[in-house]
C-alpha cells in the first residue's frame, strides 16, 4: 500500500512538471520571437507579489522589459485559475485608475499584462498570443 501511495505522488510531481515546462515553454517562445522582431526583452523572474502588482491567484509571476514597455507574466496551475485571474484582473481594473490603457494577452495558462505598451509592442503581441 505504501508504494502505491509514493507512485501517485511520483506520478503527480511528474504531471506538475510537465505542465510547468509547457508554460517556461511558451514562456520563452514568447521572449524569443519578441527578439525576433527586434525587440529587446529583459526578464525577472519569479517576482514577489508586492512587487508584481495585483495579486491574480498566480504560482509565479515575471516582470519583462520589451524595450521601453512594461509587462507583467502571470503563470497559473491551470487554464480554470487563469480564467478565475483574469477575472480578478477586471475587478481591480473597474477600480483602478491607470497611467496607460491596460492590455490584457493570455495563452493556455498565463496572463500578460502591459500598461500603456506601445503599438509596434502590441501589434506583435497580438499576432503571438490571443488578447482579451
């Protein structure tokens, strides 16, 4: 019985880190096809939330320099988390007032935020990942 108690949780970590490698997956992609267009990106990763900003429901969260831009990378446990984020996201968004317009991208289980991003930045990221 203890063994089959120590394959679940073997098969369980196995399982969370395949989806955790699908998301720094994309995760790169995404930076690697910004340079691709000529954009220069710089990543922190693994923010605190006090420092991130708002706090969304997300396991991690990166901060990424696109140029003169700013944007923040949420990454969730699961497409349900992201979608119960980004619903947190317009409660604070109805609230707050903002130095720029908020533009909201996601992809499977990761929300990115940019406030008052310029075009060239957003026309390239609506092409790579879907807006909200």
């Amino acid at each position: 019985m203890k063994r089959i108690g120590i394959l679940i949780t073997a098969l369980c970590c196995i399982l969370f880190l395949v989806g955790c490698s699908a998301q720094e997956t994309a995760a790169d992609d995404l930076v690697s096809a910004l340079k691709e267009r000529g954009f220069s990106v710089n990543v922190t990763e693994s923010v605190s939330l006090e420092d991130a900003g708002p706090d969304l429901g997300a396991y991690r969260i990166d901060q990424l320099e696109i140029g003169e831009d700013k944007a923040t990378l949420y990454f969730f446990k699961s497409g349900e988390e992201l979608v119960k984020g980004m619903a947190a996201w317009r409660d604070i968004e109805a609230l707050a007032l903002f130095s720029g317009v908020p533009n909201l991208y996601y992809t499977d289980s990761m929300l990115l935020i940019t406030i008052g991003a310029s075009e060239e930045l957003l026309d390239a990221l609506d092409e790579l990942w879907q807006p909200v």
